[in-house]
C-alpha cells in the first residue's frame, strides 16, 4: 500500500526521503508529501506535497527546505481523491505536529464529526487529518504520550511516522496492523514502511509488533507498547544487499524478476532435499511427526495470486499426502464464520507477509486455538511472526507490483511441504525419488521456457488487440488459468476470466467468438483427450486458441511448447510462458508494468 520513510541524525534530510521514496514506488501511490523540521533561526515544519510521482515532488520542493529530521510518503487513495491536499503528511491547525499514515481509521467519520463540533476545521477528505488534530490538541506532556492518547481514540489500522514542532529530537512512529520498520544507522536512525528503502544506508533493522510504539532519536531508540510497558525489540539483519532492489540492465523490474526464477527456484530446493529417506527437510515448520500424521485437513488461505499458488498447493497436499485439502480466499474466510476444526491444519500464504486480510484471518484462527503454519517470502513480516511455524520461499525481493517469482517458489515450497507431509504418511520411496527428480529438474526447464521468449512476444503481439480473453484448464490446470488471467489483467488491462475447461458448456461458450481469443492449459496427462475435446467445442464456434501445452496442439491457432515435468509439478511450468506473455501484451500496449494503475503491492488495508 502506501509508503513511509523518516529519518534523524546529521545529515540533509530531504534528498535522503526523496531516495526511499523512489524506492518505494514499486507499492503503487498517486501522491507524495515530505514534512521536515527547518533548520535556521526560525525553525519549526515545514512540508511539501504533490499529486503524481515522487518527481513532481522533487520539482515543487521550495529552494530552502532543509533539515536533519524528517518524515515522507507516498499515499495510495482510500479516503479523498488523488490531489495535491490530501497527500500526506497531514498537520494539525498550528502546524506543530505532521503525521503520515498508512491503514485506514475505521472511526475517522465520527471523529471528525466531534472535531468539527469543536471548531476543528478540516483541509483534506482523508481519514489521516484526524489523527494530526488529535495529537495536536492533546495536553500530555510528551510527544509520546500525546499520540498515545490520539491512538486510545482510534479504530482501525495504521502505521505512522509523527513530527513535532516542540520535540524536534524525535520521531515517535506506531504500529497496528500495517508494517513499521527501523533502521539502525551510526549516530542516525531511519523508519519505513517497507525494507527496501533502508537498505542502501543500513542492513540493521526493528520490525515492530502491532500494538508497539517506538522513539526514535539521532543516537538511540526505545520501544514500548501503546501502554507505556517497555519492550526489549532486537535488531536483526536483513538478508538482501541494496544492489538486490536495483533493476539490474532490464528495462522493467517485472521482466527482471521473471528472469530470476531459475536462481529463485534453486534456492527455495537449496539445502532442504534428503535423499536418504526420498523427503525433504522443513525444521521451521514446528510439526513433528505424531502431529503430522494427526491432520485431518489443511485449509490454505491467501489473497489474489497467494490465493491461486495455495489452490496449487491444495491439489498437491491431496495428491501426494492424502490428506483432503482446499483453498479459499482470506480476505472471505473470517466473515463466514468458519467452523475451526482442531484436526486441520491452517496455512496462510503472503508474499510480505504483511498482508491485513490473511494476518487478521491467522490472529482470528490463533484466537480460537488452531495450528497455523506461514508460507511467506520475508523474513520476520507479521505473519512469520504470528504464525507456529511455516515455510519461507526465498524468491528474494520482489519489487513488481504483480508476482511472478514469488508465485513460483510459493508453488514449490507447497511442492516441499506435500511431499514432507506424504513420506510421513503414505507416499512411497519411489514416488519421493521421483517428486525430488522432477523437481532438481525445475531450474534447467524454466530456462528452457525463458529462451522461448522471442516467441512468447511474437504471439502477445498478435494477441494484444483482443479486447477480452478466456483462459482455461482442467484439474491441475485450472489455477494456473486463473493466476494466468490475474496476470493479464493486472498489467495489460485487458479484461480476462478463468474458467475450468469442463465449466464450457455450461455458460461460457456463449462467449467464444474470434474477436474472443481463450488461452488454454493443456497437460500431457491423464486429461488430455478431455482437454482436445474443449479445444474442439472452442474450434468449432470459430474461437482463436492459443495453447500452452507439453506438444503442438492440433486445433489451436498457436502454442507454446513447455518441458514436461512430473503431473503433479507440471503447473510450476506451466505458469512461467503465460507470466511472459501477460508482460509482452502489456509491452505492445505501451503499460506502465511495473506500477499497474489502482493497484499496490503489499495490500495492509481491507
């Protein structure tokens, strides 16, 4: 979602915000804003904000807007319109405090309502207004407990960054629900909403728990709970080098992030294959054997492309372990009131772990006594931390809006994680040694898939003009459809839908027509004859078809020829030529594919 960076210690202020600010573009945002405190004789704040980029912003900052402590954002609109007034950060009617937010208020329009009755006069429509006027008219002594009292007020989510005129020694920055970060420097101290725009000037790094506060000052910090009670929050280091967010000579961090799935993929496998026993290896998933072998169920739970890699992860768990599974979405699973049976196995799956709707479905799970294991790419994010034990998917960092490496290491981790759980129970040795071979053999075939890309670009090319596109599959196929169809849409803004290929007669025939194209997943397995027979109702009411398929398709126009791999991997592979493919359409069509239009990365909000 939105972005947050602030920084004390010696040095100019303002360049340093405008460079974690671009750092965190990659989130999606319509609006950035800087508050500082001046430097001079007269001191005090002083801000700058703008509709657009992080660029506009540089161009509108005054000449003589310097400082060494300061806070900035990136906003990605929920409350008010895209617009120069409510970009962060937001200050109070004295312009002694500034605040920057990201989350959302739940009970903004009842607080405004009694400021207003005061005689608050309010400059913006956003939720954050209220939190700036709060902590500006509060009486408490300390900075500190000024916006502890403003937080006592407040329902909803945030994690924000405060400035105060009368405390220019400090930033106090708070956390619910939505990613605060700290950065340890030398005699200077950072914060962020994200990682990524900390690591060019330190690898250090406290990643506060919700209901925690911190301060932060050029020479130390303290952290405490919205309370008062002190915590003892440790440092720990970050994994990845700056050089690991750079975009390294591609054109666009998505392609580049397409290409390192053959690494990505090596690594998630690194060090966790035992061919002594034909398994793997996954200490930190916190199950032992005896409460392996007591699951009666697993219940996978994600958002949007998480979502699609746990449907995956489902028909894997049932195929190799036996063990019934599904997926359902989270951002639905704690609003039905779901029955939390206590021999099922929840798993929830984030890319950033950060994730509001799959974090607040864990902590509603844990409320009521079940087991939930994480399946998340960062290390520490909430989720990893709230969570009994799990799997990281070391795809490394992802700074593309949309997924595409961590889709496909989320999908082997789920490939580890089914055949750990089927060699406890009751897959055989030969069926462990042939899951490990076919999985050694994922790299080398994804490479394969990635020298085929002059073609993929060639057929998104003749494709691009459609103004709607089906995608179909069967059983296994079926959720690499819908990722697929997520992917297209997403970037090139081309309207698209999944369905299972048996679904066809049922509704959707009703669409084919040759403006109507249908992308169709076609395995070399048990289906195949089943899935010809989709290809031949779509052939014959004069529907184009492109197949992505282990060999040439005799009823489709074109297609994309995939290494085969074992049955139950095949949709890993799968799902690399249609990333290609979604990139190349949006390419012809002249997209801005890294930063998608209304759309954000790490989703901390409802």
């Amino acid at each position: 979602m939105c972005g947050i960076v602030g920084y004390i210690g010696r040095r100019d202020v303002a360049p340093l915000l405008l460079e974690g600010l671009q750092r965190l573009e990659y989130r999606g945002y319509d609006s950035a804003g800087i508050a500082l405190h001046a430097s001079g004789k007269t001191g005090g704040l002083k801000s700058a904000k703008a509709k657009g980029r992080v660029r506009d912003l540089e161009a509108r900052l005054p000449k003589r807007f310097a400082g060494t402590t300061g806070i900035a954002h990136t906003r990605w609109a929920t409350h008010g319109a895209p617009n120069d007034v409510n970009a962060h950060p937001h200050l109070d009617a004295e312009e002694k405090v500034a605040v920057v937010h990201n989350g959302i208020i739940d009970n903004a329009s009842d607080l405004r309502a009694k400021l207003s009755a005061e005689g608050v006069a309010f400059l913006s429509d956003t939720d954050t207004e209220v939190l700036a006027h709060l902590i500006g008219r509060s009486q408490a002594p300390t900075l500190e407990e000024k916006v502890r009292e403003a937080l006592r007020l407040v329902e909803g989510t945030y994690g924000i960054a405060v400035l105060h005129a009368d405390f220019p020694d400090r930033i106090v920055v708070a956390r619910n629900g939505s990613p605060v970060v700290l950065g340890i420097g030398e005699k200077e101290m950072f914060v962020s909403s994200d990682v990524a725009a900390l690591v060019s000037h330190t690898r250090q790094v406290v990643t506060l728990d919700d209901g925690e506060m911190a301060t932060l000052k050029a020479d130390d910090y303290r952290t405490y709970t919205t309370e008062g009670s002190t915590t003892s929050a440790q440092p720990t280091t970050v994994e990845w080098e700056a050089e690991s967010y750079d975009m390294g000579g591609h054109d666009t961090y998505m392609h580049k992030e397409i290409t390192e799935q053959v690494d990505a993929v090596d690594r998630v496998l690194r060090g966790r294959i035992d061919d002594r026993f034909s398994t793997v290896h996954l200490g930190g998933l916190n199950l032992d054997a005896r409460e392996a072998r007591a699951v009666r169920r697993v219940k996978i739970l994600g958002c949007g492309t998480s979502y699609h890699a746990g449907l995956i992860g489902a028909q894997m768990i049932e195929e190799l372990a036996r063990i019934p599974a599904d997926a359902e979405p989270a951002s639905e699973f704690r609003y039905r009131n779901p029955v939390v049976d206590p021999d099922t196995l929840y798993i929830a799956v984030s890319q950033s772990g950060e994730t509001y709707d799959a974090l607040a479905a864990v902590q509603e799970l844990k409320r009521k006594g079940a087991r939930v294991l994480g399946v998340v790419n960062v290390v520490g994010s909430a989720i990893a931390r709230e969570t009994d034990g799990g799997v990281y998917v070391h795809a490394g960092p992802e700074v593309c809006v949309v997924s595409t490496k961590c889709f496909t290491n989320t999908v082997v981790a789920f490939a580890l994680l089914a055949l750990h759980l089927g060699r406890i129970r009751d897959l055989s040795v030969a069926d462990g040694k042939r899951i490990i071979a076919g999985l050694r053999k994922l790299p080398e075939q994804i490479a394969e898939i990635l020298r085929d890309e002059e073609h993929i670009a060639k057929l998104a090319a003749e494709y691009a003009n459609a103004q709607s596109m089906m995608f179909i599959g069967r059983v296994r196929g079926y959720p690499a459809a819908l990722e697929a169809s997520l992917k297209l849409k997403e970037i090139s803004y081309i309207h698209a839908e999944a369905y299972p290929a048996s679904e066809l007669k049922h509704g959707p025939l009703a669409l084919i027509e040759p403006a109507m194209p249908t992308v169709a997943i076609v395995p070399d397995d048990d289906l195949l004859e089943k899935n010809r027979a989709a290809l031949e109702e779509i052939k014959a009411r004069s529907g184009r078809i492109l197949a992505v398929a282990h060999r040439e398709q005799e009823k489709a126009d074109h297609t994309i020829v995939v290494p085969k791999n074992e049955d139950e991997l095949d949709p890993i592979l799968m799902g690399i030529p249609l990333q290609l493919l979604a990139y190349h359409t949006a390419l012809a069509l002249g997209r801005d594919i890294d930063k998608p239009r209304n759309l954000a990365k790490s989703v901390t909000v409802e």
